[in-house]
C-alpha cells in the first residue's frame, strides 16, 4: 500500500498544474503608463523605474521584469518619488502619504513610517531626498529630517513649520530651500530654529543636488549649476551658471558626469563637473539612468517600455495601460475582464495578461460603461460624452450612433458637442438608451429610445430604426452618475433608472417583453418593512441579485426590493432594509450600511454581496444581508484607499476585482459559481507539500454540495458544504488535528444525500 500511495504522489507531482491563488489571497494591478514616467534608477542588480505611482524592477541578470507593490516587497501604495544612492546602493521610495521604504542592496526593504505617522497638525508631505556621506536628507512641509543610513534610523527631526523645497550638504555647509528663501548654515552644528540658518540672496524654491564639496545644482523653472564659496568669515556666497531653461526633476551621477532629465523632453547629460551641456540623442524623449560604477549603458524608460538606450528590444510590464481604472464589467462568455476609465482607454484581462484594445479611433477619454451583445462575445457598445454611442466589434469600430442615426440630439456646450447617451440591454437583445442632456436647447423630444434586437446586428442604422416610445423619465445632465438597469433574473422586464443627481426620482416601468409607451412609476422616497420612510440624496447604484431583487445604494445606505412587487396587482409594495442581530441578548439588530455611502454593490456566484462604500472600505456579506461575512479596508487588506468605486464578480471563477482611486485590486474569495455536474471538480494545491501553510481549494462543485473527506481506508475525517461551487480544506480532521500523508478521496453529494460520488483525490506529503 505505502509503495502504491508513493507512485501517486509521484505521478501526481508530475502533473500537478500551475499554481493558483489560494482562498483570501491578494493581487494588485499595477498600471504602466509609459507617458508619465518619472524615475529610471539603476542599482548594481537592478533597474527601477517608476510610472505614474506605480513602481517596476528589472533583474539585469535573468531579465525578470516584476511590479513591486503591497503584495510582495513594499510596505505602502502609491509611490511619489524614489531616489537612488550610488556609493550605499539602497533606494528610498517615497509614497504620498509620506510613508518611507528603502531597498537594500540584497532586496530586503526597511520601513521608515516615522513621518507619515507624527502627530502634526501641519502637512507632512515629502518634497525631496538628498545624500550625503553617512545621511539622507528629507525636505517636508514642516522642516526637514535626518536619517542614518547605517542602521536606518531617524538621527534628526526639525520642526521649522515651513515647507522645505530642498535640503542637502554641500561640502561643510547645509543648504535649505524654501518657496520664498536659501538658506545655509554649518553642517556640524544643530539646527533647533530655522532663523539659526543664513539667508542668502539666491535662488529659492530650487531642488538642490550636491556635486562636489563646493558645487550643486538648483533645479528651479530653470536649472542651474552653482559654485559656492566660503569666506574667512565662513560665510557662503554664490555664482550660478545657467544650464538649461527648464525644470530638471532628476538629477543622477554616471560614469563620466550626470544626468539631467526634463520629463517628456530631453534627457542631457555633463562631464564630472557639471559642465559642457549636451543632449543624450540615443534616449530620445525618454527618462534614463546609467550606474556610476557601470559599463556606461544608458537604460532609458518611455511608451514601449523599459530598454537599454539605442536598442529596440523593451521589457514592458504586463500591467494595465493606463491610470485610475473605474469602471469594471466582465464578458461571461469571452471570459474577460473588461475595465474602462472616463479619462483613458479599454483594457482586458484574461487571468494572466493584460491586454490593450481600446479601438482605434476612439476616444482616450469620456469613454464610461461598457454594454455586451448578449448573443455574441465579439460585441459590445460603450458610451462616450462627446461622440455618442460607440458599437464594437473584435475591437474595431463597427459603427457609431449618434444624431445623424438615432433619434439623440447634438447639445452644444461652451467648447464642444455632447450627446452623453446612458445605456442597457434587455433580456431580449434590445438595446434601451436615455440621452442626458446639459441644457434645454435645442430640447431633446425623446430621452428615452430602443434599437430592437434585430437592428443591432447592422452595420449601418438610420434613425428611423429606432423606437421612441413615450417614457418620461425626468432629465439628467450627468451621464456619469446616472444607473440604467433591465432585470433579468425574474419573470419580469423591468427598466429602472435614475440619473443620481440630487434628490432626483427612481422611475421604474414594467415593459412586458414589449417596446411600448407606458407612464413609469417614480418615486421619491420608499417605505422599508419597518413602515419608516427610506429617502435619498444620491442613489449611487442599482444590481440585480441571482433572485431578481435589486440592491440600491445611496449616500445614506443600502435599501433591498422586488420590483415586480411594484407591478403585481393587490401586492405592497416596500422595500427591505436589511438588519444585522447584535447576538447580544438584547434582540435589537443594526441596518446594513445605515448611514454610509454605498457606492456598488456586486453579486458572487453564491449570491453573497459585495458592497463597496465611499469612506468605510468593501464588505462581504450574506445573501440576505443579514451577515457581515468580510469587511476589507486598509488596515487589514492591501487596500490603499477606503473609497472603493466599483466592484465586479468573477462569474466562471472566485475572483473579485475591485476598482479604487489608488488603482485595480483582485480578491480570491471562497466561492465561486456553482456547477451542473460533478464532472469538473478539482482541487488545488495538490498535492499538497510541506512548506504549504494554506487550505486547499475544491472547486467545480454542486450548488450547496454537501464535501466529505476520507482517508485511504474509506474512513470519513471531515465533512464540508460548499460556498456556491467552491468549498476549503485546511487539511485537518474534525477534531483539528493535522492529517498524516497520504492520498485523501473527496466525496461529493448534494444536500439531500443524493448522488455521491468520489470526485477527485488530494494528495497530502508531510
């Protein structure tokens, strides 16, 4: 028997798949945006280069090029600056909420969260970082600090309650800048008040990088290179040459001078003194770096990506394209995430690659919510502020809808045209628009109108093909903030809409499967179960669950309906907001959300909620919503932003994406949708090493399968349910005692004990 266990592990290693994200585990997604670099800093084992806010690394030996984040190496999101010293080999990041990290020359990162966490009532920002033999020097808002960077440690605080634009040692003499004054004063001596420095007659507001023991640079709106000199009285005095009319942001010594980058324009570079000027042709427009202690290669970081300056071989990251990702929908039947930003373009995810396929021709901004053809995964519609509705199909083109094809009417505004078409597809293939509007002139006749099923697959529409019937459903004139729903999960065609600007209505009308003209409900405030008024000021969004009732969110909290309670004759209409039991003896229970901003709301494949507030963080809870089940922020999550803008679910799979102003987040959550058969079932990891700390996944389940674990011998040891289609073993028997190695059947049978059968197999090795 030991022999045969033995072969099955064997075997089982041989053809073990790749490895998959454990349950609760974390992904970032990073975004490089190759127009906004702002540093390239080569170390002796690595090329770091930040864009936007996000930081990337290059391994020069093995060319593994890897985001850094929260996930892995850093301690923070949302980086700021980095600054790279040569002669130690450390980086500083700095991030904006003034938290410091340092990359040591082996890779292992030091937290520095001295400022980020004092207790000011001043700001704290970071405005610049300096080296100096033994030091580093960080310029803030309210002084300057020091830090040892033999151990790492804080060696100065000074509170001046003036914001510092630079501090740096410049031979024996400390130099401050601030917006209205340079400042200097002995290196040596402690600084308790500002006034204990001089105040010369020079350049304020400059960024100041030391050359040499009596040289620097002044990085200002133009950027200079300054000789001091000290007098026998000590006192300084200084003579600036100008260099190049610009504000150099990145300053960097190199084998045979250093380096001057002008983001987006030129890079120059100098001899070993600062001197004879010129322009570094082979990095174009690009940012670079070249270590001192190098060869002399120039790494430059643009558009395409990362490459060695005059090569057009380049390591871009598999990241998102663009910045500040918000809207997120998922293409069930192309299995793709598709995210959108009003202020870029579109991006797809497939699990593994991001890919840009933003049409060409199309706006790389105004572009906000994205509609799937449900009968065809190669076509969607996405809505745009200036050009109307946009059809697409394999990433092209295919047509645009707009006033001279449709019934939408051009409204002009100060500087430009707008249309700002909202838009939803019925469970019938017909596409429903409402065109917000900014003013009455010319009027728009008809805000609502429906492209049916048929014509949607033209390629060429004329306006008369569109229905316009009679729906009066107010006037928005914020297309961003309106929620435009059409059920499909109950036996009725419901439309409901509101345009989420201030204490505007809910109108609902029930369609029956029909385009037709009809009167919509409207409403004002609700009733809840309780009998007590449920009002609004705005309704932030509108998500039908697997059971056909629909979640609004609002600034004051969460409220649940039936809308075809709404339209069933002899029926109340009310809506329900859910309570959670205190559990305290007491019998009370708390609403849901009561008073917090509910910005989305997401269903899992267990119909579990996912809520995201403005201010509170995300939320997992029960389908009901009588069960806070997981509640994510950014003291217990990798979360770097409490406001969380959009949710989305996975439908063929656990993860949940997660859109923030700090970027997109991915969540591997413990259920995913429930299967049809016991045909699909796996279990990951499996095997099962001993280094591996975490449960084992079971996916491919049953809805509300019942899980049993059993040992070689047939003995049951545990017994499991499942969470939509997806259940976790921890390894461990029901009295909580770590399983032995070996072989272990996963029996699987739905609720009422019918069909159970061995599914699958995991194996254990201690």
């Amino acid at each position: 028997m030991a022999k045969t266990i033995i072969t099955l592990l064997v075997t089982m290693l041989a053809l073990s798949a790749s490895a998959q994200h454990a349950v609760g585990d974390w992904n970032i997604h990073t975004s490089f945006v190759g127009n906004k670099i702002g540093t390239v800093a080569e170390s002796d084992q690595w090329v770091y280069y930040l864009a936007g806010t996000d930081l990337f690394r290059l391994d020069k030996d093995s060319e593994e090029n890897e985001a850094l984040s929260r996930i892995n190496d850093l301690s923070d999101m949302v980086i700021s600056q980095i600054h790279y010293n040569s002669d130690k080999d450390y980086l500083v990041i700095i991030y904006t909420n003034s938290n410091i990290d340092i990359i040591k020359s082996n890779g292992s990162v030091v937290n520095m969260p001295e400022i980020k966490d004092a207790v000011l009532t001043s700001s704290k920002a970071i405005n610049d970082v300096t080296f100096a033999p033994g030091l580093i020097y960080v310029a803030t808002d309210f002084g300057y600090v020091s830090i040892d960077d033999s151990k790492f440690v804080v060696k100065e605080s000074h509170l001046y309650n003036k914001p510092l634009t630079s501090v740096a040692q410049v031979g024996d003499m400390l130099l401050l800048s601030s917006k209205d004054n340079f400042y200097s004063g002995r290196a040596d001596e402690y600084h308790e008040m500002l006034s204990s420095f001089d105040v010369q007659d020079f350049k304020a507001n400059c960024r100041i990088k030391p050359i040499d023991e009596n040289t620097f640079f002044c990085a200002e709106d133009t950027t200079y290179r300054v000789t001091m000199t000290i007098d026998a009285d000590g006192q300084a005095s200084f003579n600036p040459h100008r260099l190049i009319d610009a504000k150099v942001t990145v300053i960097q010594k190199t084998v045979d001078g250093y380096l001057l980058m002008v983001p987006n324009k030129r890079c120059f570079k100098t001899d070993d003194h600062g001197h004879n000027l010129s322009i570094l042709e082979e990095a174009g427009n690009e940012m670079c770096s070249a270590h001192p202690d190098g060869d002399g290669t120039i790494w430059a970081a643009g558009l395409n990506g990362l490459h060695k300056a005059g090569s057009e071989s380049y390591y871009k990251p598999n990241a998102l394209s663009f910045a500040n990702p918000y809207w997120v929908t998922y293409n069930k039947q192309s299995d793709l995430l598709y995210v959108s930003s009003t202020t870029a373009g579109i991006n797809t995810y497939d699990g593994i690659k991001w890919s840009d396929v933003t049409p060409e021709g199309a706006p790389r901004s105004g572009l906000f919510w994205i509609e799937f053809m449900p009968d065809d995964p190669s076509t969607y519609f996405i809505s745009t502020w200036q050009y109307g509705l946009l059809k697409v199909v394999d990433n092209q083109i295919a047509l645009t809808y707009n006033s001279s094809n449709s019934p939408m009417v051009n409204q002009q505004t100060t500087n430009y045209v707008v249309m700002h078409p909202i838009t939803s597809i019925d469970r019938k293939g017909n596409l429903w628009l409402i065109q917000t509007y900014k003013k009455n002139d010319p009027p728009i006749e008809h805000t609502v109108m429906v492209l049916p099923a048929d014509k949607t697959k033209l390629n060429q529409v004329t306006a008369s093909d569109w229905i316009t019937p009679t729906i009066d459903v107010g006037r928005s004139t914020d297309e961003q903030q309106a929620r435009f729903l059409s059920t499909k999960n109950s036996n009725y065609d419901i439309k409901i809409y509101t345009d989420g600007n201030q204490m505007t209505p809910l109108y609902m009308w029930n369609s029956n499967g029909e385009i037709q003209s009809t009167k919509p409900l409207s409403f004002d405030s609700f009733s809840d179960q309780d009998g007590e008024i449920v009002s609004w000021t705005n309704i932030k969004c509108l998500t039908e669950d697997l059971n056909g009732n629909v979640w609004m969110g609002s600034t004051e909290g969460i409220c649940v309906f039936n809308p075809a309670l709404a339209f069933k004759e002899g029926s109340t209409f009310y809506v329900t907001r859910p309570k959670i039991p205190r559990n305290d003896g007491t019998g009370y229970a708390d609403r849901l959300m009561d008073g917090i901003q509910v910005n989305c709301v997401a269903v899992d494949g267990a119909n579990r909620k996912w809520i995201g507030t403005n201010t509170s963080g995300l939320f997992l809870v029960s389908p009901n919503g009588d069960q806070i089940i997981r509640k994510f922020n950014t003291t217990n999550s990798p979360l770097a932003s409490n406001t969380i803008n959009q949710v989305c679910c996975n439908p063929n799979s656990n993860s949940v994406y997660v859109t923030t102003p700090a970027g997109l987040y991915e969540y591997f959550s413990d259920s995913s949708p429930a299967e049809s058969t016991y045909d699909n079932i796996y279990a990951y990891p499996n095997p099962v090493r001993p280094d591996y700390l975490g449960d084992v996944t079971i996916v491919g389940l049953m809805e509300n399968s019942l899980v049993k674990i059993a040992d070689a011998s047939g003995n049951v040891i545990r017994q499991l349910k499942s969470t939509g289609g997806m259940t976790t073993w921890d390894c461990c028997d029901q009295y909580g005692n770590a399983v032995k190695s070996g072989v272990y059947f996963v029996l699987c049978s739905r609720a009422n004990g019918s069909g159970e059968a061995v599914v699958s197999k995991i194996a254990v090795i201690r």
